[in-house]
C-alpha cells in the first residue's frame, strides 16, 4: 500500500535583512518626528508666551479699574531666573501711589526695585501687593533690537507706535508700564543706574502707545520669528502682532 506523505507547509517570516531595513526605518521615521516636533515647540512657546503677556497686562489694567490704584508691569529684560528664557514681569499693586515717583511712604520704590527679592510696601494706612509674576519660557527672549524690524511701521491707526526696537519704553535693564484707575496706561523707563528717592524716568511720551517683542534666544539658529505687544495709552488696551 502506498503511503501517502504529508504536506509541508512553508513557513513564512523575517529574514535578518529584512528585520534590519524596518528597523532603520522606524529609526528614520523617529528622528523626523523629533526634530519636527523639537522646531514646532519653540514656535508654539513663542506664541503662548505672547498670549500669556497679553493677559498679564489685562489682569494688571483689570486690577486697576477694580481697586482705584495704580497698577504697574515692570519689565526687567535682561534678568533670567533659573530654567526660564531672558525676560522678567512683575505685577505691583502700588496703594501708596508714589513708586514711580520717588515717594517713600511705603519705603519701596521702582528706582532701586530688586526683581530677585519681590518687596512690598506698606504703610499705618495702606499696603501695596505682588499681584503676578511671569517668567519667558526657555529659549525665548525680549528683542530682537530692531522690533519689527528697522524701520518697521504699523497701520493707522498705530502708524505712530515706535516697532523698531525691543521696547519702545524701556532703559538699559527695563521698564514699566502703570495702568490708573481709569484702565489708561504710562510708560516708565528702568536705565539701570538706582538713584536712590528719585523717579527713574518717566513717563515716557509716547505716540499712542508703547510697544513689547519677543523672540529666540539667538543661540537658537534653526528659529526666525517675532511677536510684538502694543499697549495703548488711552485705553491701556493690548494688541498682538506675529510673525513667528
């Protein structure tokens, strides 16, 4: 009797070639994600950080309008606390009414402000608050030097606001922008020189409004773009522009 033989089925699988090329192809395909998600990062801190700012200022001129005192941003550009970006805010409740002016009825004054210890006055009758604080993100930075750009200009109505530098109101270390009690905004200047019981400089004039940019860090070479913030006089009112 003839044995009838059993069918071999052949077995399918990888070879150690072919694992090999998937395997360089997710690695491919995992280096591309990275470096696009590493550009993309930046880009969407660039922009939060700007809407961050904006609402920064609203809360402080909101502030004002709530409590009948000044209310004031200070902007120290230069200084970088730890894993932040260059770039420091400080909101300041002012219900003495003299820190930009050199009045010493609450014993702090913006003129010799230290943004690493965050002091308050205060005095028998008042007593001023650290409404907020805000940090740039990592790799982010006030600037450029030219704003916009050199020789850049906005539409009317903001065909006046100076764009052309990094703050359109701030000294050598920074500046300040105080809303009133009717929601207005002034513009000081921080040059870096503390005279003691003296006004710093200021308020600025300004030509409708006074102006904020942000960008990257310049040792970031892979990354171009700006946003810039314009505060109005009038209104205290702020508006966003980006390029990044």
């Amino acid at each position: 009797m003839r044995r009838r033989g059993i069918p071999r089925t052949s077995a399918s699988g990888f070879t150690l070639v072919e694992l090999a090329v998937v395997l360089a192809i997710i690695g491919i395909l995992a280096a591309a994600t990275v470096t696009t998600f590493s550009r993309a990062k930046p880009r969407a801190d660039m922009k939060t950080a700007a809407a961050e700012l904006q609402a920064l200022f609203h809360q402080a001129r909101e502030t004002a309008l709530s409590t009948g005192t000044p209310v004031v941003v200070m902007i120290f550009k230069s200084y970088q606390p730890a894993s932040s970006g260059t770039g420091y805010f400080i909101v300041y409740q002012d219900a003495c009414f003299d820190f930009l002016t050199g009045g010493s009825s609450c014993g702090v004054l913006y003129d010799t402000y230290d943004a690493t210890v965050l002091k308050v006055g205060s005095n028998a009758s008042a007593s001023s608050a650290i409404v907020d604080t805000y940090s740039l993100p990592q790799n982010l930075m006030v600037g450029p030097s030219n704003g916009m750009g050199t020789g850049a200009t906005l539409a009317a109505p903001l065909a006046g606001v100076t764009v052309s530098v990094d703050c359109s109101f701030c000294g050598t270390s920074g500046g300040a922008v105080q809303f009133d009690a009717t929601g207005a905004a002034t513009f000081y200047s921080l040059d870096g020189t503390p005279t003691v019981g003296a006004a710093k400089a200021g308020p600025i004039a300004v030509n409708g409004g006074g102006s904020l940019s942000l960008t990257y860090d310049p040792t970031n070479t892979s990354m171009t773009g700006q946003y810039t913030l314009v505060i109005f006089s009038a209104s205290g009112a702020v508006q966003v522009f980006g390029t990044g």
